[in-house]
C-alpha cells in the first residue's frame, strides 16, 4: 500500500556531484521522517520522529548521520532529533530558536532564505510530492 507524503526534503543538489558517483536515495520511516544519502556520502535525517507508529518495524537506527533537518517544531517532525543528534553527533539544522531548544551538541540554526552545505548536498526549502511505503528505499 503505498502512501503519499509531502515531504520538505530541503535538498538541492548540484548536477555535477549527480553525475559524478551516482543517485540519491531517500528512506521514508512513515510520517514526515526521511533519511536521505547523496551519491557524495552524506546521510541526512529530516524530521526524525523514528518511533512513530508507521515506522518500518524493527529497523536499526542510522549509525552515521552527518546532518539532521528539522522542518519545524512540532512533536512528529522533532520527534528523535535530539537522541539520534546525541547518538552519531550529527548537526542539527532548523530554525534558529528550535535548534536552541533542540540542545544538541552541534547546531545550525539559522532564519529563513538561508542554506547550509553538508558534505555535497546544499540545503534549502523545497516541497516535494512522493510515493513511499514505510521502509521503502528509492532512488531519485
């Protein structure tokens, strides 16, 4: 059964790192959590609430994540940025005042009309409409 998301993959990557090594692949762990890996190497966690109830059942937690994206601050996009920040020492990157109150060790926070560069992928807001069942892994 497939779902529909909206997911604000924030992701923008440039053509070249595309061309060169490969296809990006996002994971969706139901609700709103993402995890994307670029064809450069970079693992990115987008609103982590990895326990929600549409979660892929007994699935490991990422070891390495570089970068965690927070949408915003609601509970179910939040969720375990905190735990998996602390986890794999990721930085954490939102708005300014919920990176803050997120705690993490390594934050970013920053205001609207800004982007962040992580590894080869370069942050910015974008919505994107897709299809993913919990668990699912597709490249795009």
């Amino acid at each position: 059964m497939c779902k529909l998301a909206l997911a604000a993959l924030l992701l923008a990557f440039p053509a070249a790192a595309q061309q060169k090594s490969g296809k990006t692949t996002a994971t969706w762990w139901g609700h709103a959590a993402w995890i994307v890996k670029s064809p450069g190497g970079a693992t990115i966690a987008i609103d982590p609430w990895l326990k929600n109830p549409l979660a892929p059942k007994d699935a490991a937690w990422p070891e390495q994540v570089d970068a965690i994206l927070v949408t915003h601050g609601h509970f179910d996009h939040v969720g375990d940025a905190a735990e998996l920040a602390r986890r794999t020492g990721a930085q954490v990157i939102g708005a300014y005042e919920l990176v803050g109150l997120i705690g993490a060790e390594k934050g970013n926070g920053a205001n609207a009309g800004g982007t962040d560069q992580v590894k080869d992928v370069k942050s910015g807001a974008t919505a994107r409409m897709l299809a993913f069942k919990p668990g699912e892994t597709k490249e795009l």
